[in-house]
C-alpha cells in the first residue's frame, strides 16, 4: 500500500512504513510517464532524465538554444519541487544526439551555475527520445 504525504506544497510519495524514499513529482508535469521526476533516499536526491519541451507542443522545440533552456528550466523546477536548488547537485550527466553541440551546450549550462560547477559527463548518443537533442540527469545531496 502506499501513501501519500504532502509537505510545504510539494508532492511526495512513500512506500511502506519501512522506506525512506520520498518521490517528487512536479506539480505542472504534463506528461504521464511511468518515472518519478525525482527520488528522495537519506539526503541524496536522484534526478530521472529531463527533456526541453515546448510547453505549448509538449516536443522539444527546433532551435538548440531554447531546448537547452528549456531542459535546465526544467531540472531546476525539480530541484524546486523537491526544496533544493542548482547549487545542490553534485553530479549531472547530459546525452547528446550532436557533439558538435558541445560549445553551444556549455554557453548556455554555465548562466545556470555559479562556480563551482557540480561534476558532469557530456555523452555522446544516438537519437534521443522525442527528438530531443539533450537529456540531463542528475543527483543532489542537501549536504
């Protein structure tokens, strides 16, 4: 049986009385997908693969720049919903379905950031889901 615990507007989930994983879902997700936006375990938070969406296609959009934005607007809602912010993530990994985005990729990550950056790995994919051109997946920690 689950249940449902609400704190401070942000909507988390438990399983069991034993667990001490807390699931975040955003309020404004638009797309029902078998995943949690995030994971609470101890003070770690793990961070599933987030997307640039169009809000008004629901499909990453055509222009680069946009999409990057978009797709870290989005992590950063998450880190939101869970009371964290950019600063608390340590490690973030981002697929490419174009390395030769790299530069432009960087241009954009850094405005989101203050020194010093949290580790990252920048990979190389094949085609990503919904045509997108980055996903970024993370994991913070309060401490």
């Amino acid at each position: 049986m689950q249940a449902r615990a609400k704190k401070s507007g942000k909507r988390t989930q438990t399983r069991g009385k034993a667990s001490n994983r807390k699931y975040v879902l955003r309020p404004d997700r638009r797309v029902d997908l078998p995943f949690s936006d995030a994971i609470w375990t101890g003070s770690t938070l793990y961070l599933a693969g987030h997307i640039g969406f169009d809000p008004a296609t629901s499909r990453p959009p055509a222009e680069t720049g946009r999409e990057i934005r978009l797709m870290l607007d989005s992590l950063k809602a998450t880190l939101s919903a869970a009371g964290l912010e950019m600063r608390h993530l340590v490690y973030v990994q981002i697929f490419c379905s174009d390395i030769s985005l790299f530069a432009e990729f960087n241009t954009i990550y850094r405005t989101y950031f203050d020194k010093p950056f949290p580790t990252r790995a920048f990979i190389g994919s094949g085609p990503l889901l919904f045509g997108a051109k980055f996903e970024i997946q993370g994991i913070a920690s309060r401490n």
